[in-house]
C-alpha cells in the first residue's frame, strides 16, 4: 500500500481524482481515528499508540497528502483534514513522538520530500 501511496502522491489532484479523494478522505478522517478509538481503550497489553513507526507512517499519509495537493489548481486539505489530524497525533505520547527522525530531502531527488523515521 505505502508504494501505491508513493506513485499517487507524486501527482498534483486534479478534478479526475474525486474518488481517490474520497477514499483517502475515509482513511484519513474515520478509519484511522476509529482504530485510535479503539486501541486507546480497554486493557490492551500492546498499543499501536506506543509504537513510534506506527506514529511515522501516519506522518507520512499526511505528508503525502500534501504533497498530492502542491501544485495543485484545487485545493485538497480543508478544515475537515485538520481536526482528525490533530485528534490522531495527540494520543501518540511525547515520548512516541520524540523518537522520530524528519529529515528534508533534497528537492532535485527521485525520493520522498521528507523522511521520518522512527529512532
């Protein structure tokens, strides 16, 4: 899933992409903090919420997201994006959160813009 990801968030959104939208929209804005939702509660031995890669590649949808929407002529990101963003990223502890690595790529690359890597 994370190369299809990939290729898709190379592209700028165009008007073709409604329904990409629409699936990334229900990722991003319910299934994700449905699961959050559940694996923050309830006697659960081991959390995703404790898991620092798991915390990276939540960074990374959201950093393809954006990079789907640079360049682009219709905006993607919205209000509606933010809040659930926001919401997801606060269950993570700061101690989680610490143990990332974000590095800027060089722009000329054939990589990602941005590499997050868990320590």
């Amino acid at each position: 899933m994370r190369l299809k990801l990939t290729v898709v968030f190379r592209y700028n959104y165009s008007r073709d992409d409604e329904e990409l939208y629409k699936e990334l929209m229900d990722i991003a804005n319910e299934l994700i903090p449905h699961v959050m939702k559940a694996v923050s509660s309830g006697h659960s031995a081991y959390s995703i919420l404790r898991d620092p890669e798991c915390f990276a590649h939540l960074l990374r949808l959201y950093d393809g997201i954006c990079q789907w929407e640079e360049g682009s002529v219709m905006p993607v990101l919205h209000i509606g994006w933010a809040r659930p963003l926001v919401n997801t990223i606060a269950k993570f502890d700061a101690d989680v959160r610490s143990q990332l690595v974000i590095d800027a790529l060089d722009q000329n690359s054939d990589d990602e813009a941005v590499s997050i890597q868990a320590r």
